[in-house]
C-alpha cells in the first residue's frame, strides 16, 4: 500500500528554468492538495482540487499551476522557478477537503538557485 | 486575516510525563481540528480529528480538546515515550470546502 507518492525527492534548479512536480495516489480519493513548507512558517496551501475535474487556489498560488491528470494524478508546475520558490513541497489527499484526515507524500525538497 | 498560533519554542519534558501542546486561532469559525506529527525529514501523519461539536476525543494515549469559545485546542500525550519526540501540527478546517489551513507546528522533546 503505497499511499502518495511524489517524485522527484530533491531537485536543484537554476532560476528561470521550469519543472514538473507528480503526486499519485492509489487510495481512490477524491481530493488531492499541493503545499509547500519553509522554515517557521508552516504548511501552506498552493493549490488543491476538491474532485476530479476541479482545481482552486490556494494561498500562495503565484508562480505555480496544476493539473488534475485523473483521479490518481495532481501535478504541481514551476514555469519559470525562481529562489523564492526554494521550498519542501507536499502533496496529500483525502476523501474530502472536510471532514477528513490528508494522507501526506514523504515530499520534494526543491533549490533554486 | 485567519491566524492559527503553536508555540514556536520547543517543548522539553521527562519520560512518563504528561506533553500539552497548545493551538490558538482568530478570526475563523472552523467545523473540525485535526492534529498531525510529523518526524524530519517526513511528510505530516495524520492523528485525530475533533469536530466543533465535540469537547473531547481520545485515541490511545493521545487525547485532544476543542474549545470554540476560547478558540483553543489543546493536545495531551499522556506517559509520554521518547519515541513521541517530533513536531506536531494542528490544523483547522470547514469553512466552505476550502482545504486544511495549517499551523506552523510545535517540537517536543521527550528526555529518557
């Protein structure tokens, strides 16, 4: 049972350049979230999709897009990365965005430099 | 603007003791609190949800507290181990069908 999986684990990009995060999940939920984690300030929100076919802003969507792929799939972008985007991302799921535990990947530790 | 405060200081206590770890929040109404562990290194683990209609819930040695009046959570590991050394995370949610909002977390530290 592997739960999210997100990959790659650590990736180092120079400013400017674009990449792809991808989440999956093999537990048929329904929600799937991105966020991304810096030191003393938390988890905090980029996007999520509350069902398949929809996706929300979250707090701090700028300089980011995403992709529901499928019921599985959520992808987080970077078009054009830059430092302030150097960060710990995390993708999780859960039944519902109410209500519900989130089942969190092991996430990205992302540079850029 | 929504504001959800964890004390930022670690937390030191003794093994067998009892750990209180503190969760604030302001101007928000939310329908549940939900608190996660997480370990270095580690994506959060989800622990337990407590629904704003519920004053109390209790899972093993963990039990948690939901005051809507003072806009509170408080969360308990009782005879604490080392192995419950790590940052825990409270998070609230249920307004709307917005996702989690989450608080920054706060370290404890067991001592053998």
């Amino acid at each position: 049972n592997a739960g999210v999986t997100q990959t790659p684990k650590f990736q180092v990009l120079k400013t400017g350049q674009s990449m792809t995060l991808q989440c999956a999940q093999d537990m048929n939920h329904n929600s799937m979230y991105w966020y991304r984690q810096d030191p003393g300030m938390g988890l905090r929100l980029i996007y999520y999709s509350a069902s398949e076919g929809t996706t929300d802003k979250g707090e701090v969507p700028n300089g980011y897009n995403v992709s529901r792929l499928n019921k599985r799939e959520f992808s987080l972008r970077l078009e054009s990365a830059a430092p302030s985007q150097t960060s710990v991302y995390f993708c999780a799921s859960s039944e519902a965005p109410v209500g519900y535990g989130y089942t969190f990947g092991s996430g990205t530790r992302l540079t850029v430099v | 603007s929504q504001k959800i405060e964890q004390n930022s200081e670690a937390l030191n206590i003794q093994e067998g003791k009892t750990a209180t770890l503190t969760c604030n929040y302001t101007n928000y109404s939310p329908a549940y609190l939900q608190w996660y562990r997480q370990d270095p290194g580690r994506g959060p683990v989800f622990l337990l949800l407590i629904r704003e209609n519920e004053k109390e819930k209790r899972k093993e040695r963990l039990k948690v507290t939901f005051d809507t009046t003072l806009k509170q959570s408080l969360f308990h590991i009782t005879a604490s181990q080392p192995a419950d050394s790590a940052t825990y995370l409270c998070a609230l949610g249920g307004e709307g069908r917005r996702a989690l909002t989450f608080g920054s977390g706060t370290r404890l530290q067991v001592q053998p």
